[in-house]
C-alpha cells in the first residue's frame, strides 16, 4: 500500500529508491539514538522491569502481616543474582527455577554483581544492595586484565561500586551503580567496597548501608552511610564502626541490641551493641559458625511468630559450596542445622547458592509472586 502510493508522489522510479532509502536510513538512525530502554532488556529477564522511579503503594506495612520467606543469592557461574521463596522457612524454592532474575552484565559497571543482600524498610519497600563485580571478567571478555587494576597494589576484586535497587512488589525496580570512590574522593584511594547491607536506623530514619571497605590490600573494615529515600545514592560520608575489623558484616535488632556478625580469617564471629553503628564488643574467641572449612557472608532471619532466630552462612570451602545454618533464642548458644539438603533446610530446584540474605513477605505478596512466576510451592 505504501509503495503504491509512493507511485502517485513520485513518479520517478530513481526518486522512489532514494526516499525509501532514506525512511530505513531514518528508523535506523532512530532505533540507536534512543535512550536505551529501562525494562526486561535492561536485566535479561521477564519477570522484572527497571523503572525511573516507584511510589509507595496505597496501604499500610505492618510487620504483623509477614508469613513467608524471601531469599536472595548469587553464583560464581553467571555473576548474577536468583530469588527464591518460602512458606515454611524451612524449604525454599527458586521464583525462575534456577536461572537469575538479576543479570550482572545489565546491572554492573563490572558486568557482574555478587554479594547480594535484601531487606524490608518501614515504608514495605524491598531493598536490595549488592556488589559490583565480576571477578571472571577478562575471560568473559569485559576487560583486557584479570582486576580493574594492578593485583599487586590493589588485591582481589578492587572493585569500587554498589548496585542499589528498590522495589515495593519484587517486579519493578529503580536501580543505581553508585561509585563510593567517586561519591566521596575525602574516603582516599581505596581498595574495594563490598557486600553492602542496609538496615533500618529508628534514630537518624533513614536506611543504613554498611559495607566492607579494604585499604593497602589489608586493611579491611566495616563502614556506613546514609541512603536517601529513593534509594539511588548514599548521602553522608562513610563512616567506620571503629570496633570491628573484619568484612561482611550483617546487624540485626533484636529487643534493644543490635547483634552483630561479621567474617575474620574465614571465620563467622559475634559482636553486640545497643547502638546501631557504634558500640561493638566483639567476641574473638569463640567461632560461632561449626564448619573446618572457610565460611563467609553471615546473615540472620526469625523464624516467624517465635523467637528463635536463624544464622545462615556461605560455606564456599565445601565443595561444592553451600549454605549452612544455625538456629539460636539467646544468641548464646547455637543448634547447628547442618547445611541445604543436608538437615532440615531443604532446597527444591537450585543448588550451591552463595552468599545469600533472607526477609519475610506477607501472604498475599507470595501468593502474588507465585502467580507471576508460576511457581510450584513445596513445603517440607
């Protein structure tokens, strides 16, 4: 219809092929100067979409309303990020049945992200703090060298940037790569920023981001800041909490403690304050974790409607690695649980996730995910 209507306009058989030319030169020049697009493109998956901004749904969160379980983790494999879900918090089962749901390479500067950890504010918002790396990206051809920059001054990873994201339903998500060295140049030349978490602060009431940062390949602490409201950047300079060393830090409040604990010589340890980021005694000579192998990336979650609560760690000295988990009411003295599909913690369709975090969902937001993502539940 379009050609014979281009006979009536331009008789001309040279004039046709030269307009028509023109229109794919046009459309072509068009699709690559667009703005590239912030959906499923973005991540590689379906079941997301990344979107400018989110605005706080029209009902009120109460904790009181929380009935499941959400865990998030990563593998070395893809570099990126897998969301699974429990009813029980016993068993859990993976939303896209094994396959990612946060692809590293449309969410990174580096193409890779790890460390993953999640979160519920105040206001029911999802928040979801990870670590921007790939530590394979000269083999999948991101870079010329194995590091961003010289091993031998930096050190493993010398990486420099967090990815921020925030969500209210788990499938729209605003998202930042937000670069500390950048953000704040007073913070030095430094080595890495790591496997950042976020908590609640009821005094400042802001969400608090705490990560790892490493100075002179050795000199490795825990740091927080400030995020704003839309969870796009951090606000205030980091700040180190003074009394622990280590790395990969995970805060809980429980009663009117903060529990801390954190990762020394590949080991899982204990800290307690009654201040959120200051305050710390940490107990070094008691491993918590049970395992002879090297732990990292501990994370603590309730079992919900008790007291007791649930220690989760990465054992990447197992082969293959895994999760290992202990339960505790008085943080005191710890069950171990052994590892998923090892003990009561059961796995149904992944294996060997690594360093993972878990929060809690209300039952009307699992039953909505389970729909979205056709997910067969199963239950111990």
């Amino acid at each position: 219809m379009v050609q014979a209507h281009l006979h009536t306009i331009l008789p001309n058989r040279f004039a046709r092929h030269i307009f028509i030319l023109g229109i794919m030169v046009f459309h072509y020049t068009l699709a690559f100067s667009q703005p590239s697009v912030t959906g499923p493109q973005t991540t590689g998956t379906p079941g997301i979409q990344i979107v400018q901004e989110i605005k706080q749904p029209n009902r009120k969160f109460s904790e009181k309303d929380l009935a499941a379980y959400l865990l998030v983790y990563f593998k070395d494999q893809d570099q990126s990020a897998y969301l699974a879900v429990s009813a029980d918090g016993y068993t859990f089962t993976d939303i896209n049945n094994g396959k990612p749901v946060f692809i590293g390479s449309g969410l990174a500067e580096q193409k890779g992200v790890r460390d993953p950890h999640i979160s519920r504010g105040p206001d029911g918002a999802f928040y979801l703090a990870m670590t921007d790396l790939h530590i394979f990206g000269k083999r999948a051809g991101y870079r010329d060298t194995e590091w961003e920059r010289p091993h031998e001054k930096y050190g493993w990873g010398n990486n420099r940037a967090l990815v921020l994201m925030k969500s209210y339903d788990l499938i729209h998500w605003t998202h930042a790569d937000f670069r500390v060295d950048k953000a704040f140049p007073e913070l030095g030349d430094i080595d890495c920023a790591w496997a950042p978490e976020t908590i609640y602060d009821p005094t400042a009431k802001k969400m608090m981001v705490y990560f790892t940062i490493r100075y002179n390949n050795k000199d490795a602490g825990i740091y927080y800041a400030y995020a704003n409201a839309n969870f796009t950047k951090l606000e205030t300079v980091p700040k180190r909490i003074n009394e622990v060393g280590g790395i990969d830090a995970d805060i809980t409040k429980v009663g009117n403690e903060y529990q801390m604990f954190f990762v020394a010589g590949a080991k899982i340890w204990h800290a307690v304050s009654d201040k959120i980021n200051t305050g710390y005694q940490p107990d070094k000579e008691h491993r918590i974790d049970p395992e002879q192998v090297s732990t990292e990336a501990p994370n603590v979650f309730k079992r919900i409607g008790t007291n007791t609560y649930v220690l989760m760690y990465d054992v990447y000295g197992a082969r293959p690695s895994n999760m290992g988990f202990s339960e505790t009411t008085n943080f005191n003295h710890f069950k171990d649980l052994k590892h998923f599909n090892d003990g009561v913690m059961k796995t149904t369709n992944f294996t060997s996730p690594k360093h993972g975090a878990v929060t809690y969902l209300t039952k009307k937001e699992l039953d909505a995910i389970v729909a979205h993502w056709h997910v067969e539940l199963k239950n111990n």
